[in-house]
C-alpha cells in the first residue's frame, strides 16, 4: 500500500492542522526573511528561551521517519513522501512543534548515550529495542510527563495517528473513512469489503 501526500493531507486534517499545512511554508519563508541579520531561524537547534534545548527540523524529520520504520507495518511504501507532507504541518511553529522538537532532542540525546549514534544511524532493531528501553512501548502517553510518556504521545502516537488518520492507513484497520476523509455517498451505499 502507498502513502500519498494526499494521506497527510487527510492526516493533518484529523489532528486539526488543515491551514497550517499551506501556511508552513509561507511561515517559514516570512521566518527566514526576518533571521537575515544572522539570527537563528527556528530550524535550527540549540536552547529555547526556557533553556531546553530542541532539534532542528532536519533532525525531527529523520528521526521521524526512523521511527516510522518501525512502528509501521512494511507493507507501506511512500513513507517519506507522507511523512514530510505531515511534518510541515506538525512543525509550524506552535506549542506541539516546540515540544516535539524538544522530545525529539532528548531521544536523540539517549540514543547516542546508549547506542553510540543517532537514531536514524542505528539498525530497525536497535531502534526498537531504544524506544523499548526508554519504555515508550509501555508508557502512557502524557504531553507533560517522564521522557517515556512523551515519547509515546510526541512520537510514536503522532506517527500511529497520522497513518490511521490516513485513507490508506485507515484501509489496513477497516476504517474506509477515516475522520477527516469523506468517502462520499458511494462509500455508505456498499457493504464492507
């Protein structure tokens, strides 16, 4: 099964992130325009003004899609093409960005602790095995909890929503119509297939 831009449009859509897709990339230009006195633009990493640092958005993007290798069935193909689609639209600036960013730094933080590398870097199997240890296979998911209930809700549940939220990942589970995909009329006038 491929994964469509399409689906992470849909996705979006589901997380209620409809504009900020289209406005991701305007943002990001008025955003660079305004970081041209050698001011660091938002895709970089390093401190916040809280003092916590957050990756840059090369970093989430990789990281996500490592995890992504994981956590999604290996049937899918399209995977980068869907998860950059949604990305630009998870990583518009907002609070949930912040923090993803912010997980994300900390993940990679552990894996290089632990594993000697980035995520990206590592096998399929250590990167199970990581997100394991960190407890993220276990945890409750938690935007304001341990590392292991932000790693669940930040990234692991954020990439499973995504792809449920998805007509084509709605199709591995059954569900025809995800939330935020109208199948038209059509869809309710035959039976499940």
């Amino acid at each position: 099964m491929e994964l469509t831009r399409r689906d992470a449009v849909a996705a979006l859509a589901a997380v209620g992130a409809t504009g900020a897709a289209v406005l991701a990339g305007e943002r990001a230009i008025d955003h660079a325009a305004r970081n041209d006195d050698g001011g660091r633009s938002e895709s970089e990493a390093g401190p916040t003004a809280d003092g916590e640092d957050h990756a840059d958005t090369e970093t989430v993007r990789t990281t996500m899609r490592a995890v992504a290798a994981v956590v999604y069935p290996d049937e899918l193909t399209g995977v980068d093409t869907f998860l950059q689609r949604y990305l630009d639209g998870r990583l518009d600036g907002g609070d949930h960005a912040l923090a993803l960013r912010q997980t994300v730094a900390e993940l990679e933080e552990l894996a290089k602790a632990w594993y000697g590398d980035s995520i990206a870097a590592l096998p399929a199997a250590d990167r199970d095995s990581l997100l394991r240890e960190v407890g993220a296979d276990t945890a409750d998911e938690d935007p304001d909890g341990t590392t292991a209930e932000r790693v669940r809700y930040y990234v692991v549940n954020d990439l499973l929503l995504a792809l449920y939220a998805s007509p084509t990942g709605g199709e591995l589970v059954g569900l025809e119509n995800p939330r935020g995909h109208p199948g038209g009329i059509t869809s309710y006038a035959r039976g499940p297939q």
